[in-house]
C-alpha cells in the first residue's frame, strides 16, 4: 500500500516502501544522466565514425544539431512529459522517458558509421540524440515530484536529495566506465570500436531500472487528486498562462534555477573543461580527479538535503551561490598553480600584446566549435586564448593593416585568411611556429614533439627550420626508416603527387622537429592540490542542487506541477547552464584572460541571489496534500 505523504509522518524512519521509491527513481535517473553524460565524454568518437567524411558545411550543420538536441531541447521535454505526467501520472511518465532514453542510448551504439550507410548515419544519430535530449527533459521533473509526493513534509529535503546525487553520479559512473573500458581495450581499439561498450553496457542498465519501476505504485498525492476530480485539464496553459503559476514559474527560474544552474556547470562541467582545455592536463588523468572529487562530494547532497529541513531551503541555495561569487576567482586560480605551475608562472612573467585594426576583432561565441574566425586579430587571439596565454589587444594599426602580436622582443605578424585566399594554411603555419618559438622562449610549457621528413624534403625542411641548427649530411650519416609509400601518405609525410610512383619512402626523425604543444607536465600536478580544489567546487554543488527538488516541488500545486518544475529547471540547467563552457570562451577571448571568463556564472549567480534573496519565500513546511 502507497504511504502518504502527511504531517503525521513527522518523526518516524524511512519506510521499506520509500527506501525503494528513492531507490527506484535515483537508479533510473542515474541511468539516464549516464547515458546523457556518455555523448559529450565520446564526442570526438561518435564525430569521427559518423561526420567527418562529410564537407565542413554539413558536419557544421550536424554539430549545431547534436549540441542543440542536447541542451536546448531540453525544456521542450519538460512541456512535453510535464502534461503527461500532470494528465496521466508520474509513475507511467518517468516510465516512458526512461524506455526513450535507454533504447535510445542503445542504438547509438549498434548504429552503422557514415562509411556504411551514408548521411542515413549522422541523420539517425542526431534523432536519438533528440530523443534523449526531450526525455531527460521529462524524466527529472518526474522523479522529483514523484519522491516528494511520497515523502513525508518534514523529510522531504532528505528524501528528493537523493535524486540531486543522480547527475553526479550519473557523471561518475559514465567516466569510470570510460576509463575501464579504454585501459582494457587500449587507445586505437577504444577509438576504433571501443567507444561503442559504453552505450550498449547501458541496456543492462534499462532492464534493471524499468524491472524496478514497474513494481512502483502511483504517487499517492496525485492519486488522492485524481480520485477527487481536481486534476488539471489543461496543464500547460494553467502552469504558464495563468499569471499566479507563470509568476512562480519565473521566479523559479530567475531566482533558483538559472544561479544553481551556473554553479553546478562551474562545479563539474566548466572544472573539467578548464582543466583539461585551458591547462592542457593530460584528459585521463584529469577525469580521474574529477571523479574522486566527485566521489568525496557526493554525500554532501544528503547532507544539505537534510539539513533544509532543518533550517529551510532558501538559506542553503543562497549560501551555496554567494560563496561561489565570492571565491570563484580565487579558487580558479588556485587550480591553475596546482594543474599547471610552469603556465601559471609564464602568465605571470609573460604577457602577450596584439596590435590590430579598429573593428578587426570579433566576439569569439562559438558554442558548436564550428565557426571559422578569419580575421587577423581573431586568428591572433584565438589562438592565444586556445594556448591559455594572457594579452592586451591594442587598436592603433592602421586600416587594412594585418594584427601583430608582441611576445618579449619578439613581434608577429598575423594575416587575414580571406585575403590570404590559397596561401591561407601555409601563412598560419607560419605565424603558429614563430609565435610558438617566442612563447617557449619566454618560459611557457610547449613540448615540440619529433617530425617525420621524407629524404627529398630534407633539405626544404632544414632550411625552413633556422632555429634547429640542423647539418643535411649528419642526418642522412643516421638511421633512415622506409615504409610503404601507402602507409607514408596516411601518415601525411609527402603528399600523393610527391609519392608519385616510388614504392618505398625514405624517411628521418628528426627530434624536436615537429610541432608545437603546450601541455602541464604530469609529474608538476599536484594532485592532492587539484581534487581538494574539485572537492571544494562540487560542494558549492550540492548545496545550490541538494535542496533544489524540494523547494521546487513545494512552490507549485500538485495539478500543474510535474509541468510546473519542469521548465524552469531545464531552462535554468539547459540553457543557462549548457551555454557556459561556449560563452565563458568567448569572454575570455575578448579579454585575453583564462580567467575572465568566470564573470558569466559569477553574474548569473548574483543576479538569482538578489533575486532569490528578495522574492522567493521558503518553502519549508509545506503540506503538499493541501497545495492541489
């Protein structure tokens, strides 16, 4: 028999019945966060087997829809799921997502490449992602309202905050099964086909979830409603057309989701990107801190869960986003000296200055990694930005004059890409080797890997290359490697016209030859360091997520309010939060600094602070059985 969620239940333990209603419904939100989690970890696989033999143009257009189906789609499963789980029920609604979301996970891992069924593979592919994209949007509003309408009023912040543990942990669990799989089948077999096990390990994962939910019974808040003819008609245009529900929707976005939204990206997502991005931490080591922090923070969800029925929801969301305003900037660069101390030691001592032309530099918004910046200033700082390295742009060249960047002594010119025309590859190799030279010269951490060079372009490559002070008839005295000229123009040293008809090409090593790469060196990690700064960013996390559910659940009658939590919350975390990697970029590109980016969360957080600080009343309390 379903337990009722009533102020009688004060005082007593949790229930066998509850124990599997949060057991239930935090399995199969996990599972669903995972497999979420699973497409942005494999993004460089899935692009490789589905959209790279297609023209620029139309990989553009599939990323654009891939990243839109991810994050953007997202409130309209809310809409969606929300009317059907305020019409139909909470229990059969989370049960459909789940289903749409598990097989849709499925087949991404079964589904043919484009080298084998065509542009039928990456049309495919972007349909389940927007499956997955609409039926997460259902399934958290979901499992939020249907624990809370089992919980009894002055548990319910302990209860629902099992849910908030599910997305971390859905994050955990999808890196660890990442890392298991590619130590156990090693890189190229993982990039070949590897990055398949993941999505169809996935379908164990559904089977259990559904099993288990289909044992659940209906929320008995709603059931009550129900069976006392108060449910709601018309869901969508009660929750958003009536202004009393519209106005509560907005205060929940604007003064609740949009600032934990922030935070939460900040805490885990942005974290991950800033270290693996702009630190150049090696992306193994870097998912295995994430995920021990992750691990070490993860209880503290519970903790503040229950600690707002104690002391209210409001006074932990605000504390949570105050604390990440204050200390965001601090905490970042602690990170910096902790992953990568070389790098933070030449920001200090270098800084770079761009000279360009008015008007020649763009705002870099690129949140698909698509767009092509072609002027001279925006391939300037686009690629000291994506080297993490700080500059001033000053705009006193003349009209038409190509930027220049100043490293030290050491002045290069840049070039427009457009009025380059054919020389454009050739004139960025250029600028990116002298503009590396100066950065490595000034103490920055560029590691300049070994180049392969085919004996007939020998002594065009020692001439190109001044700095190495390399002797033609001293290499070829060395060791001379032959292959296949097959297996040398896959390996891209000659081309196919300058293979011609030879069988074998002659090739040397030459060390220290080859390209440029700024990395952190892996025995300079402090690792202790970079988790206990992760652990601290996650705990800003589950105190503005902890509590979320609850007061969520409690600001809306139970007639609308699957439909009613549901869109403020995945605008808040699809929107504001998915767009922060890309805008945070953008700022900092236009600012020169790795770090200005930080003032996008920071602003979001403050503005849902003053916002929820002045209009949003606590929730602590509420029956939810006189809340139809």
């Amino acid at each position: 028999m379903a337990i009722s969620a009533t102020a009688d239940a004060r005082g007593r333990g949790m229930t066998r019945e509850e124990k599997k209603v949060i057991f239930a419904s935090s399995l199969g939100t996990v599972f669903e966060w995972y497999d979420f989690y699973l497409y942005g970890s494999l993004a460089a696989f899935i692009g490789a087997t589905f959209f790279a033999s297609y023209p620029e143009a139309t990989r553009n257009i599939f990323a654009l829809l891939a990243f839109a189906a991810g994050f953007l789609v997202r409130p309209f499963g809310a809409l969606v799921f929300g009317r059907i789980g305020d019409l139909v029920g909470r229990k059969y609604t989370f049960l459909v997502t789940i289903l749409i979301m598990g097989l849709s996970t499925f087949f991404v891992g079964l589904l043919p490449g484009s080298a084998t069924i065509g542009i039928a593979a990456p049309i495919i592919l972007i349909v389940l992602r927007m499956l997955q994209g609409l039926a997460l949007g259902g399934e958290y509003g979901g499992a939020a309202t249907y624990v809370a309408e089992h919980a009894p009023d002055d548990r319910r912040g302990y209860y629902t905050s099992w849910i908030q543990t599910t997305a971390t942990l859905g994050l955990f669990l999808s890196l660890v099964v990442i890392l298991l799989v590619q130590t156990w089948l090693g890189k190229e077999a993982f990039a070949a086909w590897g990055w398949r096990v993941p999505f169809l390990l996935s379908f164990i994962l559904l089977g259990i979830s559904v099993w288990i939910r289909l044992s659940l019974s209906e929320s008995p808040t709603f059931q009550r409603m129900k069976e006392e003819g108060k449910g709601s008609k018309a869901p969508l245009s009660e929750a958003f057309g009536q202004w009393k529900n519209a106005k509560i929707a907005l205060l929940a976005l604007f003064g609740l989701t949009a600032g934990q939204a922030v935070v939460w990206y900040s805490g885990q997502f942005y974290a991950l990107f800033f270290l693996q991005n702009v630190l150049k931490v090696d992306s193994q080591a870097v998912n295995i801190m994430i995920a021990i922090s992750l691990l070490l923070g993860t209880g503290f969800f519970l903790l503040f869960g229950w600690l707002s029925d104690k002391i209210g929801r409001k006074p932990i969301i605000m504390a949570g986003l105050a604390l990440a305003i204050v200390t965001y900037f601090p905490l970042f660069k602690a990170l910096t000296w902790a992953a990568n101390p070389a790098l933070a030691t030449a920001q200090q001592n270098v800084r770079a200055t761009v000279t360009a032309a008015p008007g020649d530099c763009k705002f870099q918004f690129n949140p698909v990694g698509t767009a092509k910046f072609t002027t001279s200033c925006d391939i300037a700082t686009s690629f000291l930005t994506k080297n993490s390295v700080p500059y001033d742009v000053v705009t006193t060249a003349a009209p038409g004059t190509a930027a220049s960047v100043k490293i030290g002594n050491e002045t290069v010119t840049s070039y427009d890409a457009i009025a380059a025309g054919d020389a454009a590859k050739a004139n960025d190799a250029a600028f990116v080797k002298a503009v590396n030279i100066a950065l490595h010269a000034g103490g920055y951490p560029l590691v300049r890997g070994a180049a392969k060079v085919a004996d007939q372009k020998l002594d065009a490559f020692i001439t190109a290359n001044p700095e190495l002070k390399l002797d033609a008839a001293a290499i070829r005295a060395g060791e001379k490697v032959t292959v296949p000229a097959a297996q040398a123009i896959k390996d891209k040293i000659v081309t196919a016209e300058e293979a011609a008809s030879a069988p074998e090409i002659g090739f040397f090593n030459i060390p220290a030859g080859g390209s440029f790469a700024m990395v952190a060196d892996p025995a300079a990690v402090s690792w202790p360091g970079v988790i206990a700064i992760l652990t601290v960013l996650v705990i800003y996390v589950t105190m503005v997520y902890g509590p979320i559910a609850a007061i969520l659940v409690e600001m809306f009658p139970t007639r609308i309010r699957y439909t009613g939590m549901s869109l403020p919350y995945h605008i808040g975390n699809g929107w504001f939060g998915g767009l922060l990697p890309a805008t945070a970029f953008a700022m900092s590109a236009a600012a020169g600094d790795i770090y200005y980016g930080l003032w996008y969360p920071i602003a979001i957080a403050a503005m849902t602070l003053i916002i929820g600080t002045l209009f949003v009343k606590d929730t602590l309390g509420t029956n939810l059985n006189a809340k139809d």
